[in-house]
C-alpha cells in the first residue's frame, strides 16, 4: 500500500469561484474543475460532488485541503473551527466548510485561508522554496496576506488580514475616499483592483504608463512590502493576483519598498539584491489550488504523526499491545 | 547533580544601560548589577566580570542568555552570528557579543534581542503566560517590539523593526518633521520619548490631559497595535517602556486600536475584552533581564536536545557507546 502513488482532493474556495482538483504529493494536478461560488449550499454541494466522483477515479484520497477565503476559524480548540467567520459575502456568514467533508470522506481535511495556502504552495514547490519565512500578497479584487514563519503559516487569534492596514496616503491621491466598505481608505480600499477603477476609470492595463495611478499604486503596495519587512522579516515577498499580472508594477514597487525603508534595514538581500526579494509568483493561477494541496498533505502528515505518538504511548504503557513498526514515523 | 538548583547568567544589554543578573529557572534574580552602557570593550568587560565573579559564588552557570539592543544577527549559520549590525550607537557597529562568552564560560549562550527576549518573559512568567501568539512593545527612547509566534519569536530575515513603520500623520501633528535619523517621521520619530519632547517640549509627564499631545499619541500607537492585529494576529499585546507608564495612554490607545479596526476583526478578545488585549507588563522594569534567563534556558534546552539526538544517533551505529539513561529526554 505505502508505495502506491497517493492522491488528495484540494479545494479552493476563492469568494469568485471555487477550483476543486486532485494531485499528488508532487503538486501535479491530475484533475481539475472550476465553477463560479454561488450560494453555500449549492456551492459545497458541487465541490463535494466532484471530490466523490474522483475519488471513486483514483480508489481513494488520502486526505482533503481546503483553501477558503477568509476571514475564517482556525482554532482547533474552537466549536467553530473550519467555519467562515462573518463576512460580507452574501449568505457565507457561518458556513461550516469542513464538518460536511470530513463526515462523507473520513480522511483528514486540512483547512486555512486561501493566502495561508498559497503561501504554503510556493513555499513547497515555487518561488520561495529556498527560504522558510516569506509572506505571499495577493492584490486583486481584494488585497491579503499569507504569513510563513519557519515553515508555519501564523495563525495567533484569527489570522493576519493584511489587506486592511492604513497605508499613508500619497499626495497624488488625497481626494479618493476609498471603496472598502469597513474602513473606506485602508489599503484594499485605495490598491485593490475595484479601487483603481473607483479613482482612475479603467484597470491598470488600459492606462498609459505616464497615469498618475502607477506612480500611486506602486507607493501603496511599496508601503505594504516595507510594514511587512518591520513587522514580519520575511526572506521573500511573492505578490501575486489580477493587478501584479502588470509585470511594470514589480520594479516600481522595489523602489517605493527601499525609499519607506529608508537604508534601515542592512541587508543585502534588500539592498542589493531586491530583485530577488520582491518577486512574481512562480505557481501563478495554481497557488491556491497547489496551497489546498499542501494542506491536505500536511494535514495526512499531521494524523499519522498522531496515530503513531498515540500508538507509542499506549505500547508504553500496554507492552503486548500490537504494532506494526511500518506505521511508525521514520526517526 | 539534576537535583542541584541551576543558576543561568543573564545580560541584558541595553543602548543606555547594562543590566546583568544571575537567575534560577523560576525566573528569580538572586543577584544583579548594573551600569551604563560605555564603548563595547569595558561595557562587555564589566558584565564578563560580573558574571566571572557570580559563577564562583553559583558554583557554575548552567547557560548565558544575552538580550542585545540591536539590529543584531540572529542567523546562526552566518559567519557574523552574534554581532551587532550597522547601528547608529557610536562605536557598536560589528561588535561580536557571543564569542567572547562563549570562550570565556564554556556554556550555551542565548541570543536575541531585547524585546524578543522581554516577550519571551512576559510569555513565560508575565502578562501572555496563557498566549502562545503575543507582541510585546517597548515604546521609550526609541520604539521597539517583539513578535511571538507558537511560543518562538519571530527572526527571518532579520528581526521585526516595529518601530519604523509608518503610521497616518494625525491632523494635529502635521507641522512636525520627526526625529528619527533615517525617516524623520516614521512610528519612533513620531511618537517615542524623544519626539513627544521635541514636539511638545516636555515628556508627556509633565503635559496636563488636555494637551493634544496625549490625542497624537495615543492615535499613533492605535495605529501601530491596529497593524499589528491585521499583520501577526497576536492574542496580546503587552505595551512597556518609559512612555506607557504614563498608564493613562491605555484606554485611550485601546479606543484608537478599535478606531483602525473599524469592527473588521469580529473577535470576542478585541470587541468585548480589549482591556485584556492590549495590556501592561508584569514583570515591570525586569521584563528585560528575565527575557535573558528565558534565553539561557532556552539555550540549554537545545543543547541537550542536541547532546541526546548525538548520542542516539551515535547509539543506533555504534551499539556498546556508553549511554546514560538519565541524559535522555524524556518521551
């Protein structure tokens, strides 16, 4: 058994639409289907359908992740835990994501926000494989942030929502109120993808280099990268998402980053060697998906680890009992 | 010998003063000097001496914590671990902190920075202790913070540089251009006790409640607690220093903290218990040098971890290596 190839469902559960797939301990995706998220029932019901058809495909799935957008519970300790929290998604304020999964498939499931697992995604196969703290931005419809320290997406009492923090305002921008409709200027409020149509009319794409709008976008996300760098110390910033599709952005970012950080911080992976340190994301679409992926991985790993320090204690204490030394984890 | 009280060495190495203690692991100072902090050579000289001295006294130091002002290099596989980086302390810049102890008293040394090692403290003996995910902020001549996650600070990249951030100018504070040599009016340059003193002409001490001073601070560090919510999801924040015994400034940093939130994190612990979120220290003006001795147990800790996996591995060859049960940790 433990040499047949494994497979894991992965679910992405984005707040426009939702990527179900199944791939193995590699991060190749065998399978794969997306659907617009409509209402949770339906929505769950169709990623649930998909998961049973497969899984009967592939014998069985070893173990679930689940990528959901935000904010969401990740207590483990909590009677909520893998539940959307409120959220101004319609009608997703509440929702249980995992109970459902976890009754019909009886494997682990694993289960962060969708930047937590992107983040995790590229730092197992992409463009952070080389360090171990890195934070992955997503700037789109909406602006987040997945947090890796030493290998571990931060948690702490919710977690991180980056894309609410108060940037200052740039001088060219002090007449937009902003579109965030909890705090109206914060930075998802002015960066996001709907602020720039707000303030500007078009999408990045369609306004010459010369629009003022470069110049005030690029200073918004340097700030970002630059709180980030203070706050965090990553060893790599990955932004991905619909408005870092404009590769132009990257280099005028780089430079907004090193102006708010004022020399501060000497290092050389900063002062000399930014281009590598602010960087595209290599997984690019997949992030999220490959991040489901990854969770469920973890999670099987996490669920043997488990079984194996359970099965190691009731051995010390009940010598007779049976065990089968290939179930043990590797020391 | 395991029986024995152990006494762990403790340095505290601040920009304006040294404090150097010797400790047991319950977090008790037994004995403590200190003085203020001169060119590196006769500083470092005085705490080697003090702790020479006291290792007599002890019988010996089980391990050394060191809790540096910095930016200092965490890194252990760097060849500059251990030293202070480029730091505007005349004559500090490139100091190596750890060698010479390490020479010199032949035992694990822990190194990190000072607010790395106070939150440490607070966490083991002080206001987190039932918080695995917790900031700890000094806000006093300069502006400094320490970011726990799942019990272990935060390195990276380097460490966290809170203090640089930059915070929304209050409309009250426009006039003034901040302090702080490398941005002007980043956070410290604003809202440390330098600058409260620059812009009002006195510390907040001496100002009266109606002084819009109080307004401007308390808004700047709402920011930076608000910030810090959205970016680490600590379950605490501990505010200290020289500023926030002025105790005052709480409730009116916790009004401003909710102000920034703008009812986006729906959390019991921010919404209905925010006098228990952003809280005082317990351990005072001590959080330092305890953040030290955390540091030397730590060291400890994984030295004999690091001894116990040798001798295992060592064990598992070589089966007639002589081993003793008692050195094993336990299972």
């Amino acid at each position: 058994m433990m040499d047949q190839p494994r497979f894991f469902g992965a679910v992405e559960a984005g707040g426009t639409k939702f990527v179900v797939a199944i791939g193995n301990d590699r991060g190749e995706i065998v399978a794969q289907e997306r659907f617009p998220t409509a209402d949770p029932r339906s929505t769950l019901a169709n990623a649930h359908a998909f998961l049973r058809q497969q899984a009967h495909a592939f014998g069985t799935l070893a173990a679930i992740g689940l990528a959901s957008f935000g904010p969401v519970v990740l207590d483990k300790d909590s009677a909520r835990y893998g539940f959307i929290a409120r959220t101004p998604k319609a009608g997703w304020s509440d929702t249980d994501m995992v109970a459902a999964l976890a009754r019909e498939f009886r494997c682990p499931i694993g289960f962060d926000t969708d930047v937590n697992a992107a983040a995790l995604a590229e730092h197992r196969w992409g463009a952070a494989r080389d360090v171990r703290n890195l934070v992955y931005l997503t700037i789109g419809t909406g602006i987040g942030g997945g947090v890796i320290v030493d290998g571990v997406p931060i948690h702490g009492l919710m977690h991180p929502e980056i894309g609410h923090i108060h940037p200052r305002r740039h001088p060219l921008d002090n007449g937009f109120e902003g579109v965030c409709p909890f705090h109206g200027d914060c930075l998802e409020g002015v960066a996001s993808g709907p602020a720039i149509v707000a303030r500007s009319g078009a999408p990045l794409l369609q306004l010459d280099e010369a629009h003022p709008q470069w110049t005030i976008e690029a200073d918004y996300l340097g700030q970002l990268c630059a709180q980030l760098v203070l706050t965090v110390s990553p060893q790599r910033i990955v932004m991905g998402g619909g408005v870092m599709s404009q590769a132009r952005l990257f280099p005028l970012i780089r430079t907004r980053l090193l102006h708010w950080l004022g020399g501060y911080v000497d290092r050389s992976e900063i002062l000399s060697d930014i281009d590598r340190y602010v960087v595209a994301p290599e997984l690019g679409d997949d992030a999220g998906v490959c991040g489901a992926l990854v969770l469920a991985m973890d999670a099987l790993t996490a669920a043997t680890e488990a079984t194996s320090a359970s099965m190691r204690n009731a051995g010390s204490s009940a010598k007779s009992a049976p065990r089968s030394p290939t179930s043990r984890s590797p020391r």
